[in-house]
C-alpha cells in the first residue's frame, strides 16, 4: 500500500505540474503536456505538495493519526486550495483510510475527488474505477454499475476494458441480472488480445451465468475450456457430470474414464458413477473391479444396494464365484430376501447342489412377503432333483407352477422331473430283480 500511495502521489502531481518541476518529474513532462490537451486544470503548487507529502511520510511510517491530523488542517481551509489541490487532498485522506481498512470512509473521500471540478482526467478516471471496486467489495452492486457507466464515458476507444467488463459482469450476476452480466464476461474475453487467454475466475462466472440461464450445452462448453487450459480435477468430473445430463453418454463414460486414469477421481459418489457407465456400455468386468478396488481401500462404504449391483456386475462379467462372495457379506450383514434367492440360483448355475438347497430353503422360511417367489421353488426344485430326491423336487415344481411368472418353465421341469423319477424307479426295479 506504502508503494502504491507513493505512485499515485507521483503521477497526479506529474500529470498537473506547471511552472514548478524537479529534475526526478522531468521525464514525465510529454505526459503531464498531452493530459493539458484534453483537460485544462489548474497546478498543484508546492506549498501544498510538500504538506500532502508529510502526511504521506507520517502514515508510511505508522504514524496514521498525525498524518491525518495535517490533513484536517489542510481541509480546515480548503476554501484557500484550488480543485485540484482539494482532489489530492480528498486522495490521500481516501488512502490512508483505505490502508486502515476503512472502506466505508475510503469511499467517501473518493467521492470528493471526483466532485471537484476541474481535476486531470486521468485522475478521475482512476478514481471512478476504484469507487466501483471499492463499491463492489461492500456489496454496493448498483453503486458498482454506476460509476463504471461513468468511467465508459472518460476512457478511450483504444483503452483495454477488459477489467471493467469483468467488474460490471460480477455486480450484475449479484444483482441477478444474468443476460446482460453474461454479455459483460463475453466482451471481457472478446477484448483480450490475441494469444491471451482469459483468466480462470472469467470463466467461472461465464458458466455460472449460462447455468443460471439454463444452457447447460454452453455451460458444458465452457467447462471444456476450463478443462483445457486449467486442467483441474475438479472441472474433468464437472464436465463429464454435465455430459451425463445432456444424455451424452459416450461422452460422459470418455470424460469420467479419463479423469480415472489421471487419478481425479476421489470420491465414492464418481467411482460409482463410473462402475455403472461400464456395466451399462457393456463392461462389468471393468465396472466390477472399480467397485471392488474402491471397497478395498475403504473410499465406498458398501451398502445393501452397492453390494447388490457389485454382484450383478461380477455375474454378467460371468465370475459367478465372486458375486457369491460378495453376496454371502451383504448376507451377514442383512437378512434380505432377495439375496438369499439369488445366492440360491447363483449355487444353481455352478452346480453346488447342497449350497443352492441351503439358501433356497432359508429363502423358503419367508415365502409369504416375497415378491417372486416363484424362483426359489424353481432353484429349489433343480437342486433336488440333482440331488436326486425326485419326490421333493416334483412338489418344488408344483408349487412353482401355480404361481404365474414361473408356470412354463415349472411345468417343463416338472415333467422332466416325472420322467427322472419313473427312470429311476425303473432302474431300481431291474436291479433288485437282478438280484
């Protein structure tokens, strides 16, 4: 702040020296001439130069009350100072009460540099643009937009406004005027020169606008520059979510699948995202060993649900003995139905006749509030007739075939299951007649 004060105490009294100079401010006479052209405005003279100067010196030093005591006796007559000499009074006033933090009073001293009339344009132009900031950091979003009009009307064609547009784009998005902060942020960017990229916030704030504007294609584009030119975690899985929501899904699996293979992805919530955009597109050995890795190392805290779609994934990756594992742990850890029934078709599909038996007679013990439960009459029904306990399958079988969703395939098992019991009574017979 000591630096800055110093700079701008120089470059005013630069900008309005007349007849007083000193060989340090000689190489900024051209620019002190040019600023006469636009603005004819009266000098600051010496006198008042050098008691501006001791209170610069008294602040800098830390001593803030004595150098605003030699500004108030400079106020007490300001009746005897010319506009201009009033405007760098109110300016320094202005500063130091900015470098103690008073912004509120900061304000208000700026306020009175730019109601003298006349004063360099140049320092009215600096001292409007930092009324807008300073209006802007205390929530004065309208004051904000006010003096960046009136800072529009000083400046030239040629100057950069990027910083203004960017300025003017906040305090609308904060007053909820969307349409014309977006159209703000777009000129700030558009006002860059060539080769510069705009700044990370810029874009921020553009796709916050578009998202508030509901264009989520646009905010998906602008999540695609900041993920070229920032390359942040956090913006790979932003913009791979936004895919997801345009229903882009080979996108959407491209982002994620990327942003897994930089080590972005760190919370349980993408790695289940990502598992499911695997099983989906037809990749559950993939979708299953994320889930599993995940569960491993402790970032996804199965649940009934997790587990149940882990074992879906290993089953259609056809690793039956994996998803049994991973069922028999969802088992231990909740007596859901459907687990049983599963585990009991699951111990039918690798022929493990006494363990299918096993869960689908503890399936059996709740028939009542099961909602298909038919199947497990029918698993049950397989693994006694392998068994060979005809007799028990065949009434398994019955029972599955009074129930709708299972009456075919019951009744073709139920036959063959007659005809394997009326084989092997005959069988029986011969033999004992053999005998």
């Amino acid at each position: 702040m000591k630096l800055f004060v110093q700079i701008i105490l120089v470059v005013v009294f630069l900008l309005s020296i007349n007849s007083f100079s000193y060989s340090l401010f000689e190489s900024s006479v051209n620019a002190a001439e040019q600023q006469k052209k636009t603005r004819k405005t009266p000098a600051l003279r010496e006198r008042v130069y050098s008691q501006l100067a001791r209170a610069q010196k008294l602040a800098d030093e830390g001593n803030v009350t004595e150098g605003m005591a030699v500004l108030e006796k400079i106020k007490n007559r300001q009746n005897q100072l010319n506009s201009y000499e009033r405007a760098m009074l109110w300016n320094f006033i202005g500063f130091i009460q900015y470098s103690e933090e008073n912004i509120s009073a900061a304000v208000d001293a700026f306020k009175e540099v730019i109601e003298q009339e006349p004063i360099p344009e140049a320092l009215e132009m600096s001292t409007v643009f930092s009324l807008a900031q300073l209006s802007m950091s205390l929530e004065r979003y309208d004051d904000t937009i006010a003096y960046l009009d009136r800072w529009d009307t000083l400046v030239g064609e040629k100057t950069n406004r990027a910083s203004a547009f960017t300025l003017r784009a906040n305090a609308m998005y904060a007053n909820r005027q969307y349409q014309p902060a977006l159209a703000a942020i777009d000129a700030a960017i558009t006002a860059l020169e060539d080769g510069k990229q705009p700044k990370e916030n810029w874009l921020v704030l553009k796709r916050a606008l578009h998202f508030e504007l509901k264009q989520t294609n646009l905010v998906a584009e602008t999540t695609e520059q900041l993920v070229r030119l920032f390359d942040k975690p956090k913006y790979w899985i932003e913009l791979a979510n936004l895919y997801g929501e345009l229903d882009k899904e080979d996108l959407h699996l491209a982002v994620l699948e990327a942003a897994y293979q930089q080590g972005y992805i760190n919370k349980s919530r993408d790695f289940q995202t990502l598992a499911q955009l695997y099983y989906y597109s037809g990749a559950p050995y993939k979708a299953a060993n994320i889930l599993q890795n995940e569960i491993d190392k402790g970032t996804i805290n199965p649940d009934l649900k997790i587990y149940t779609f882990l074992a879906q994934c290993w089953e259609a990756a056809k690793e039956l003995d994996y998803a049994i594992v991973v069922l028999k742990k969802a088992s231990d850890e909740t007596e859901e139905i459907s687990i049983l029934q599963r585990l009991a078709r699951l111990h039918v599909d690798l022929e493990k006749w006494n363990d299918a038996l096993t869960y689908a007679n503890k399936a059996e013990e709740h028939i009542d509030i099961m909602t298909n439960p038919g199947n497990v009459y029918v698993a049950k029904g397989i693994a006694l007739l392998n068994l060979k306990r005809y007799d028990e399958s065949i009434e398994a079988f019955r029972k599955a075939e009074t129930i709708k969703d299972t009456s075919r395939i019951a009744s073709q098992w139920l036959k063959f299951a007659q005809r394997e019991s009326e084989s092997s009574f005959a069988r029986k017979q011969i033999a004992d007649l053999s005998e």
